[in-house]
C-alpha cells in the first residue's frame, strides 16, 4: 500500500488505480485480520493455563489496542518531524512501509505454533468418525446380526461431520449465535463510535496535534481497562463473561448522553473532551469490549469455535460497528446528543442479553465448553483440603 501510484506523482489515471488499489488492499487486510482474530483468540483460549483464561484471551484485544496506539505515535512523530504538506505528498507511505517487518516476524512466529491439546483432541475424534463411516459404507463389511450391532454400526454416522459446517452451528446452536451477537453489539459499536468522536472534535476546535493526543489516551485507558478486568475475572475464579457484557453495556447505557453532551457543551475544550472520551468512554468501553472475546469463545465447541466466534463477534464487529460512525455522523446532523443516545440504546439492549443469558446459562439452557478457570483463593482451599 505505501508503494501504490497517486495523482501527484504519476498523473490522474494512475492515482486512480491507485486509488482503487488501496480500498482493495483495505479490504483483503480487513478480512484477513478478522479471520485472524479468531483462530488467535480461540487458541489463546485452548492453550491458557488454568488460572489465566481471561488474560490470555485478553492479550489479543490489549495488542490490538497498543499497535493502534503505536500507530498513532508513529503518524504523530511524522506529522512532527516533516510537517502537514510533505506528509500528505509522500509522508503517509512510510507507516505502510514501518507496518512490513514486524508484519514479516508475525507471520514467522504463527506458523510455528504448536496446535493446543483440545484441538488435537477434536482432530482425533473426528478422524476416528470419519474412518468408521467409511468401514461402515464398505461394501464388505460385515453384516449386523442384532439392532444393538446396528447401532454400534452406525454410531459412527450421525454426527456433526456428516453436515457441513454452518450448518450444523446454526442448527444446533442458534441460541448461542443470537446471544454471542446481541452481548457483543455494545462493545463493537463504542469502539468505533469512540473513534468518531475523538475525530469529531477537529469539529468543535480542536487542533489536529490534540485530537490525536486525544485519540492516543483514549485507546490506552481501553486498554488498561480491558487488561484490569481480566485480571481481575481471573483473580476471582470469573468464568462468567456475561456479568462483564452486561457491566460495560450498562455503563454505556449510563454514560453515553451525559458524555456526548458535555462534548457538545464545551467543543474545542481539550480538558472536557480528556474527561469524557479517555476517562468515562474508555473505560465504559473496556468494559464492554474486555468481555465479549472469553464469551464468543465459550459459546461454541472446539470444533465450531472460530466459525462461531465469526457469526457473533465478528459479524457484530463488521454490520453495527462497522457503520457506528455512518449513523453516528447522520444522527450528528440532527441533534449533537443524538450520539450518544445511540451508544446508550444499544448499551441498553447488550446488557438486558447478557443478563438475560447469564439467566439461561444458570438453567442449563447454554452450555459452556470452555473449562472456568480457578482463581488463586479456589487453588488455595483445594490445597489447603488436600
């Protein structure tokens, strides 16, 4: 992308190819991350220590965090260093250029993971079906002689395998997928309506430098909220992340129009937009974004798991965050409140799931298939019984 044609140095025709080539290469980087995120996730998540489930799923979401971070120091050292016209005429290509190395070294260390113990577990199963289906549709095989020979026969048979994959999670845990998707609807969409509104206060007079130090604080009190909450979940034994959804849903619910009306109270106040954005909406946001990645998790089987997590998390990620900022611009237009109002209705509605399914789970209308992590006080008492 940092070696793409434009206008100034290569004419109209070719700045429109390039043009073209940047939205494509947006797009393939967009889809390979979120099919990334769920592979990483769900093997950070298989591989944690007992005890650490939470912080280990966490530490996807809080890299994630500090690269945007480091981004943005990165852009604003440039910016610094060679000013606003050289940067707009070949400055912005040495980000995409910086992005190669490490991007090399990632690639390098994640194809030489080991696969964790529950995968290979699951390939085994699923290996040993598919050679009894096989032995079973043999035309030589040998032929049952009792019902119970039968059965045994054919036990083999009826499984997920024989469905494709889809399918098989939509028919068999649909109740899974609407409350993976309606828990993680808060959390994607503060992430990026928060990005909006640090980038809509230029709006209200604030200077290009400041909103980027604006920008900059907000993903790093995200981030240490989301890292203090899996601390703290996996500290107190927390193997219940619809607790945490419904929390941070809440809190958006709460904080979302006293927040956006003090920003359209005082615009182009740097103190207020600090207070509100990287203090109260980083940290209702943490709070419902931490969550949401031990929860799509935990809803779905090994083998189901990352398609799962891309029809809850993802999905949620893409349709309501992913056009956060389109509504949130609409709404801007007819009222500067009206934001937040969004954020608050759509925190509302995350939180009453989460408490709704936190119900079902309690009633075993939801199973968990990830193993809850004991906390060091559970470890202590089943030592000290010992």
């Amino acid at each position: 992308q940092g070696c793409l044609p434009t206008r100034v140095c290569c004419g109209e025709g070719a700045g429109r190819f390039g043009a073209a080539m940047l939205l494509l290469c947006r797009a393939l980087q967009g889809l390979s991350a979120g099919g990334e995120s769920g592979s990483i996730t769900t093997y950070f998540a298989e591989a944690a220590p007992r005890g650490s489930l939470a912080r280990c799923v966490a530490a996807t979401t809080v890299c994630a965090m500090l690269s945007f971070l480091l981004a943005s120091g990165v852009v604003e050292v440039l910016v610094m260093t060679l000013g606003p016209d050289r940067m707009m005429l070949w400055g912005w290509r040495l980000p995409f250029l910086l992005a190669l190395p490490p991007g090399l070294v990632s690639f390098w260390g994640r194809s030489r993971l080991a696969e964790s113990a529950e995968f290979l577990a699951v390939a085994e199963q699923q290996a040993q079906r598919e050679s009894r289906s096989e032995h079973a549709q043999c035309p030589t095989r040998t032929v049952p002689t009792s019902s119970a020979d039968a059965a045994a026969d054919n036990s083999g048979t009826q499984d997920h395998s024989k469905r494709p994959r889809p399918h098989a999670l939509l028919r068999d845990h649909a109740l899974s997928v609407a409350v993976g998707f309606g828990c993680s609807l808060a959390g994607t969409c503060a992430f990026y309506l928060g990005i909006w509104a640090v980038h809509h206060t230029m709006q209200g007079g604030l200077a290009e430098s400041q909103v980027l130090l604006v920008a900059m604080l907000t993903m790093a009190t995200t981030a240490s909220t989301i890292a203090c909450w899996s601390y703290a979940c996996d500290k107190h034994g927390g193997s219940d992340p619809f607790l945490g959804a419904g929390l941070g849903g809440a809190c958006l619910a709460v904080a979302g129009v006293p927040i956006f009306w003090a920003l359209a109270s005082w615009p182009g106040h740097l103190g207020v937009a600090v207070v509100c954005l990287c203090g109260c909406y980083g940290i209702a946001s943490g709070l419902a974004l931490g969550p949401l990645f031990v929860l799509a998790v935990d809803l779905f089987p090994a083998e189901l798991r990352v398609l799962g997590y891309g029809l809850t998390l993802n999905l949620a990620m893409s349709y309501v965050g992913g056009t956060a900022s389109v509504v949130a611009q609409a709404l801007d237009g007819l009222h500067p409140v009206a934001p937040g109002v969004y954020v608050a209705s759509v925190g509302g509605l995350s939180a009453a799931r989460a408490m709704v399914a936190r119900c079902w789970r309690a009633r075993g209308l939801l199973p968990s298939y990830v193993v809850p992590a004991k906390g060091p006080i559970e470890a202590r008492h089943e030592a000290a019984s010992v």
